[in-house]
C-alpha cells in the first residue's frame, strides 16, 4: 500500500482531480458530490493502480468488523454510486475494471500532483483483444517543462523485493521462486503514456511530430512552432519569417530539416515548404499541398492536394519534381497519408462524409505506389483521427468508443502484411482510457508514438445583441455536458434554443431555456437528427435525419421523379472504384416533423442527397432544401404540411459542393456563399428568389466565409469569417458589404451564430478544450 504522504497527494486521471485525504473529487476543476463510501472506494483503487484490490479489503476498509451489513449489495451499490459519478461503465469500464468475484482494478493512467509538478505513474493501460476520426488547433508558449516519471514503476519494484523477503522467511526458496514466476506471468506489461506538453485549455496544441530517432519533438500553437528535446525537456522557437503559419510539420530522415504545410501570407494557399533548423528562409517545394509526410527511405513525399473537403493524394520527390497523382478524391474525403516501412505502400484514412457531415462508413485504405487501385484494410464508423505504420509492421489508429463514452477514444494497432499492405492478424487495443486520442506520429524504430490528447468538444453559448449597434456581448455557456451540441433555432418567443446533441449517445433534439442548466428532450421516435428548423408558423420542429437504403428497398411513392433520380444517381456514381454497386451507398434523407411543444414524429418528405434545408417565417410560407445530384446543386420548393416540391435551380459550377446558403426569414432573399479555405476577397451571392436577380456582397479583407444566417431583420446576414488562416470571427454583413466584428473569443473554434426570433440574442457554436501532445511507450 501507498506510504501516507503520497496517499494524501491530489491525484489527476483523466478529466478528474481526486484528493485521497478529503476525499474530494474535481471534473475539470468543477467539484463533484461524492459520498464517503465511493471516495473510500476510489481512494484505495489509486493506491495501487493496476493492481487487484479485492472485495475483502475493501469490507474491510468501509465497514468495522462487528458492523453487521448486507455487504456484497452494500459494496456493489457503492461501487455503481463511484462509477456514475465517473461516468464509468462497468460493461465498458474506462477507470475501473471488476475482476469476476475477486475485486476490482483500476486502469487509466494518473498523475500524481505535488507542489504543481506532476509524476505519472504510467498505469492503467492494458494489452487486450476486442473488436470495437481529428485536429485541434493551438496555443500556448514555450517554456521549461518537467520530466513525466514512472513512480508506479518503483512502487512495484519495493513491493517485489518485500515479497523476496517474506516469502524467503516463510516458505523455502523454490516455492518462492515459483510464486514471483507465477505471478509475473499473469501481470502484463504496462504501456507508459507520458505527457510531453503542459498547454492550457485556452492554448491547445494543433499537433506534433517525433523525430526518427524520437528524441526531438516538434508541435505547434498560437505562438508558433516550437522544438523541444524529449530527455531534458528544452524548448526553442523556430525561427520563421512574418505571417508565415506552419499547420502541420513532419521530419526528414536527416533530423535537421522539417517538411512544413505552410501558408505563407493572408492570402495565400497552403504549400509546402523545407525548413531548416539550423537557420535560413524556408524553401518552397510545391503550391497547394498539406499534410505531407517524407517516406522512410528519404526519397519522396506524400501529400494531400486540391480543395477540402475534394482533395486528392499525391507525391513527389523530395525535391519538388517528378509530382504524381496517386489517388483520386472520387468525393470521399481523406486524412493525412502515412508510409509503409519499406516506401512501397501508402495508408490513409478516408471517410464517406458526404452530403450532409454525416459519415456513412469510414475506412483505412492502403495504395500500393504506382498502381490504380485502393485496398479496404479497416472498415469502422468508429474510426477516428490519423494513422502510424511502426517498423515492425503494425497499423496503428485511434477508435471511438461506444456509448456513454462516445467523446473518447483510444488507440489500437493491426498488423498488415509488408507486401500486399493487407491486414495480417487482429486489432489489438493499446490504451484504455478517456479523452480524444488521434495518432499522429512514430519513430522511426517504432518504439514510441506520438499522440494528441484532446477534450475539446462544440458547446452552445447565447450573447445579447444590442439591436441598434449590432454589439454582441460576450458569449455565456449555456450547454454544460462534454458532448457535441449544435444549435440550429430558437424558439419563437426567444427564451430558448433548439439544438442536436449526443449527450446521450444518438443524436437527439433538444430544448433548453437560457439560464437553465437542464434541456428538454424532444422525442424523434428513433430517428438520428442532423439538421433541425422551425416551419413557417413555429409550432412544428421540422429535422432531416438519414435513411440507408440498398437497391432491395422499395421506391418511395409520393413523387415519380424522385424514383427517377435514385435510379440516375446509381447509374452515374461510382464510389471510390472498390467495386461496390453505387446504388447501395445512395444517402436517402426524410424531412420529419414534431410538435414543438413534443409528440409523434411525421414525415414530410423523402429525397435522395439532401444537404440543407431551411423555412420562412408566417406570413410568408417558402421551405426549401438543396440536393446534390448528377454534379450540380439542386434547389426545390416544398411544402411543410403535405411534403410536395418542386425543382426550382441548379448550380452546375465545378464547386457546387462547397455551397453553404441560407433562406432569408421573409422569404424572399436566398443568400449563398463558398466554404473556401483560402480566396483572394470572400463574397457572399443575394438571389431574390421573387425576382430572380443575383448580386455579389464582397467581404473585404476577409478571404473566406464558413456558415450563413439571415438575421431576424431579414437586412444583414450573420457569417463566420476568416481575417486569415488559423482565425474565425462571427461578424454581421450587411447588404452594403460593410462588415461589422462581433465575437472572437480565445477559443480556437467558432462555427456559426443563428439570431433568435426577436434579434435581441444568438444562439453561437463555439469549441474548447484542452489539447497536449503525449507518447506511448512500451506497447
């Protein structure tokens, strides 16, 4: 057991603080009831962690041997009482692990904290079998930062030479040789995750890389990109030119240069570039390129290249020649690719994210270099964040874990065979505990990983509007759990906002008051919401949710023309060149309605690729959706009640798929913008859709436009903008072009603001967490 002043230490696991002492308990520094039997309970687990703590000692601990007590419900009621303050599950444990009538273990890594320094203990995690995607961006500052030490490793090694002693003074030698080789042979060897970053939540890292001989590290934030040597914990700022921002780095085999994705001005694209560490201007190697990755052998690039989310897989040598497209984007969308040992062979993440954000399946893909065709490795909607292929063959990535823990993953490694780049044997998991955990980076001998550990999750923020001025006051949280919420409406007398969130698992729509910490469910009948709106009269929740259909479904009836389209999109899609019959992975939406006040849900309408749709307000009664088909944005008219439509536009532009839009609340102005990365001056296109004329609102000095909402005046549009690469701003746009800042708050993601009905507040989509680089060792 743990001598008494480190069991009086605070101790950090995971998103909670717990003081062995006072037996308090802290989740992201908010303080958690917890009842002295659960604390007692956790207190002992923390002692030992790792290690089995049995039902027994535990009696013990809680209750004096003359209490008399029904102690297995007793225990077991204490325990689930722990587990639900830690958001825990016993059927899918992340902190405690029961071992069948024996006790309990607990599993995630901790730290332990004293006088502000932090000693990991590198426990918890644990090899196992089981079957079951991420950036951040940066900020923080260099500094010194201490070592992360192994403490429970010498807490294991005095308790096996007090065992040596005891067994010795007990039993002969030879039962006590056998006993130490028993037992090491049932306790498995313990992955260490050690923290390489102490960024703060309001500075979290963007991502990292590891030297080939995973000494150094590189990461970037807010600051700048910065190098730091792992064993004495030196950190220096690269040097780099003004206005040159550094999203993604990777090391050359030398260890003296770093292969930077790179925009070099505000109004410039993404390329990339040579950067030396000895000093001088980075060299520029190829326009339009990110995320690029040097083989192991030092003698080509692997790259992403074109418009997200359209973007295609490309290499080069590393001198900038010899450019080769290797994968096409067959409008999938693809994450950084890595390398195989060898050079020959390329993986890749790529994910069928397409129309409406929603992901249809998601795969890891290997392409042999030179050929034309993709390989399905993994194919899992759990999926998550980027890959790693070690020396010695494995694949390693990041997988979502289920429900209630659906916000973490973890970190789990395939072997694939080193000639067809096919997998060769299970997946095997590696880590087991919370937050987000995408897969960035490994040495070159494969013996650490690099990985970024993140909690950032959206939340909804309201802020006041003085409606004269157009000033936003600033942002008040009003969602408080750890899950994705998005909000799209408020409700007509603007005192709450509707919005999707996963909080319990599946996404569900939600209603909850401004000032009130507790939301309404609005019952969907099963249906997974993506999009939600009010109708015309705001009394009913209109929500699109996705159908998966095969070719074995039946045609929907209500309108021939919607056969028809089904029947031209299997004919003209070919998806990813895998083979696959097209038609079975058409995107069916149905457009539902429920009371706002709650009820059963209906359907409006069903359609094939709906993307977004959108209701004027009484006295007008326009609806619209938009609907990708045979490469064109199409437009329709419907009604709300009956569900009829009709075509009424298209936009055949070859970035049709980039169109983001909204429906002005008096129904006669349609407003339309690109969600481009980067452009020389943003523009926002107004149609009147009474009159059918089109004009252009340039934003000046803003070079991109990511969401649009009408404000509730119908007279200027609320947008999410770019001043440059890295930065977003709600702003107000009027319909003269003049654009009027109003939140830009230190989180690193602002998404959209939607007005509510009034105007006197906005219901804003705003991200934040923390975000650290850590490495994996020993796995």
């Amino acid at each position: 057991m743990a001598t008494e002043p480190e069991a009086n230490r605070t101790v950090r696991f995971g998103k909670f603080e717990f003081n062995p002492k006072s037996l308090e308990l802290r989740r992201n520094g908010i303080r958690l009831k917890l009842q002295d039997q659960p604390g007692q309970i956790l207190s002992a687990l923390l002692q030992t962690p790792g290690d089995l703590v049995t039902r027994e000692e535990l009696r013990k601990r809680l209750w004096a041997s003359d209490t008399f007590v029904d102690f297995d419900h007793s225990l077991n009621t204490a325990i689930k009482r722990l587990r639900d303050v830690l958001g825990d599950s016993a059927d899918n444990p992340v902190f405690i692990e029961t071992l069948s009538r024996r006790g309990y273990r607990f599993m995630a890594p901790m730290e332990q904290l004293e006088n502000g320094l932090r000693n990991g203990n590198g426990a918890g995690s644990r090899n196992g079998h089981g079957v079951l995607n991420g950036n951040g961006n940066g900020h923080g500052g260099a500094g010194f930062l201490a070592r992360v030490t192994g403490g429970a490793t010498s807490r294991w090694s005095a308790r096996i030479v007090w065992w040596c002693i005891a067994g010795f003074l007990v039993t002969a030698g030879a039962v006590s040789a056998g006993w130490h080789a028993g037992h090491r042979a049932v306790r498995p060897v313990q992955v260490r995750e050690v923290r390489l970053t102490t960024n703060s939540p309001d500075a979290p890292v963007e991502g990292g890389a590891i030297s080939p001989d995973g000494r150094m590290l590189i990461y970037s934030d807010k600051v700048g990109v910065h190098i730091k040597d792992t064993t004495s914990g030196e950190i220096h700022q690269l040097a780099l030119p003004p206005d040159f921002k550094v999203t993604w780095g990777s090391w050359y085999p030398d260890q003296s240069h770093i292969l930077a994705s790179a925009v070099p001005g505000a109004k410039e694209r993404s390329g990339l570039w040579k950067i030396s560490l000895l000093g001088g201007a980075p060299q520029k190697l190829a326009d339009d390129g990110e995320q690029a990755r040097v083989s192991p052998d030092g003698k080509k690039v692997a790259f992403l290249r074109g418009e997200y989310p359209r973007r295609e897989i490309w290499t080069m040598s590393v001198d900038g020649s010899e450019l080769r497209k290797e994968v096409d984007s067959s409008g999938s969308i693809y994450g950084a690719p890595v390398w195989s040992p060898d050079s020959r062979i390329l993986a890749f993440v790529c994910v069928i994210y397409f129309p409406n954000w929603n992901d249809e399946d998601v795969q890891i893909m290997t392409h042999v270099i030179g050929s034309g065709a993709n390989q399905i490795v993994v194919k899992d909607r759990q999926l998550n964040g980027g890959l790693a292929w070690l020396a010695d063959g494995r694949l390693v990535f990041s997988l979502s874990e289920p429900p209630p823990a659906q916000g973490d993953t973890n970190v789990w490694a395939m072997p694939l065979d080193a000639k067809t780049g096919l997998a060769s044997g299970e997946r095997v998991r590696i880590t087991n505990g919370p937050d987000h955990k995408p897969v960035m980076d490994a040495s070159a001998d494969g013996k650490k990983i690099l990985f970024l550990r993140t909690n950032i999750q959206p939340a909804v923020y309201v802020s006041e509007i003085d409606r004269k001025t157009k000033t936003v006051g600033r942002p008040e949280r009003l969602t408080l759990d750890d899950r994705r919420n998005l909000p799209y409406e408020w409700t007509p007398d603007g005192n709450s906002v509707l919005y999707i969130s996963n909080r319990e698992g599946k996404f569900h729509i939600y209603k909850q008051t401004v000032e009130q910490g507790t939301p309404e469910l609005l019952d969907t009948a099963g249906n997974e919401p993506n999009i939600l709106r009010l109708n015309p009269d705001r009394t009913k929740v209109l929500y699109s949710s996705l159908k998966h259909i095969d070719a074995s479904d039946q045609a929907f009836p209500h309108d021939a023309a919607v056969e028809n389209g089904l029947q031209a999109k299997a004919s003209t899609n070919n998806v990813m060149n895998t083979g696959t019959n097209a038609a079975q992975h058409l995107q069916l939406y149905r457009i539902m309605r429920v009371p706002l006040n709650g009820g059963e849900s209906q359907q409006v309408l069903e359609w094939p690729e709906i993307n977004n749709f959108q209701c004027a307000r009484m006295p007008a009664r326009e609806c619209i959706f938009s609907s990708y088909a045979n490469e064109a944005l199409e437009f329709y008219e419907f009604d709300a009640d009956t569900g009829k439509s009709s075509l009424m536009f298209k936009i055949s532009d070859p970035e049709w798929s980039l169109y983001n839009w909204t429906l002005s609340p008096d129904g006669a102005l349609l407003a339309l913008a690109k969600k481009l990365r980067a452009q020389d001056e943003a523009e926002i296109q107004i149609m009147s859709l009474r009159g059918g004329s089109t004009r252009k609102i340039a934003l000046k000095e803003w070079r991109s436009v990511r969401a649009i909402d009408w404000a509730a005046d119908s007279k200027s549009i609320w947008t999410c903008a770019s001043p440059r690469e890295g930065e977003e701003v709600i702003v107000n746009v009027d319909l003269q072009g003049h654009v009027k800042p109003a939140v830009k708050e230190p989180s690193p993601y602002i998404g959209w603001a939607i007005p509510s009905q009034d105007g006197k507040r906005l219901a804003i989509w705003e991200a934040s967490g923390a975000s650290n680089v850590w490495m994996l060792e020993n796995f």
